[in-house]
C-alpha cells in the first residue's frame, strides 16, 4: 500500500501554522483541531518545519517565563524527515521506527501534500491485513474465484 492511498482516505484537511505564529497560537490551533501536531508553513505554503506537543512540552520545561509567547520558528523541528506520495507504507513506518517520530509530512512534487501520522500507518496496515486473511481464508476454503 502506499502512502497517497493513506492520504486519499484521511477526511481531515491539514492544518497549519506559520512560523511567526506564537506558541499560544499553535496550542490553540492543536487544541481545537484535536491533533497532535502542526505543518510550519511559510508564506508561499512551503514546508518550513513541524511543531509537535512534544516540542512545546519541551519548550515549557526549558523556557524561563512565559513560552507561550515564542515563536513557532524558535521551537519547531526544521530539520523535517519527510516522505512522498509513492513510498510503500512499511517504509514510513520503518522511517517513523527508526527516528522515533509520529508525523511525516507527505511531499508530491516539491509541495506539501499532507501529514501520515503513527496511527494513520498503523489503521492502513490493519486494514490490509484484513483484506489479505480474507483472500487467504477463502483461497483455503476454495471459495475464491482467482
């Protein structure tokens, strides 16, 4: 399976956050939106990095003061591992494994195309594996055709 069918499944458009943004701005916008991180985006809607709970988690235990007024750009990650719309599934999770990350921006020519999270890859592979014991069962049992 790869990764332009997880994103083609996904109903949820990709919220983002600019890298001026304040850290409040950002907590805001991953409080309402109910997820776990943002896409950092410049003003040509460029990738410029990520922002995650865990980074601003971080953030609010290293910061004297008040961080919530930080900018974005001074917490994101911007060194971004990402991946494209035709990298196999089992890879990413393999990237996402290997790194210790949750979120990988998805890039389709040069441009954001979207994020897979953790749970977007592990929800795909259970799917397939459904799909795939139930040839299995039926191939077994000779009721599949072909």
């Amino acid at each position: 399976m790869l990764v332009k069918h997880v994103l083609e499944k996904k109903k949820r458009p990709n919220v983002t956050v600019r890298p001026e943004a304040s850290i409040k701005e950002a907590m805001e916008l991953l409080m309402t939106n109910k997820i776990r991180c943002l896409l950092v985006v410049n003003e040509n809607t460029d990738l410029a990095g990520i922002i995650s709970v865990t980074d601003i988690f971080k953030a609010s235990y290293h910061a004297p003061g008040d961080f919530r007024e930080k900018a974005v750009r001074d917490v994101m990650t911007s060194d971004v591992i990402v991946g494209l719309m035709d990298d196999e599934v089992s890879y990413i999770a393999g990237v996402m494994t290997k790194n210790r990350i949750r979120h990988i921006p998805v890039m389709d020519n040069k441009k954001l195309a979207g994020v897979v999270s953790s749970g977007d890859i592990l929800k795909a592979q259970a799917e397939h594996h459904k799909v795939e014991n139930r040839y299995l069962r039926m191939y077994i049992e000779g009721t599949h055709s072909g």
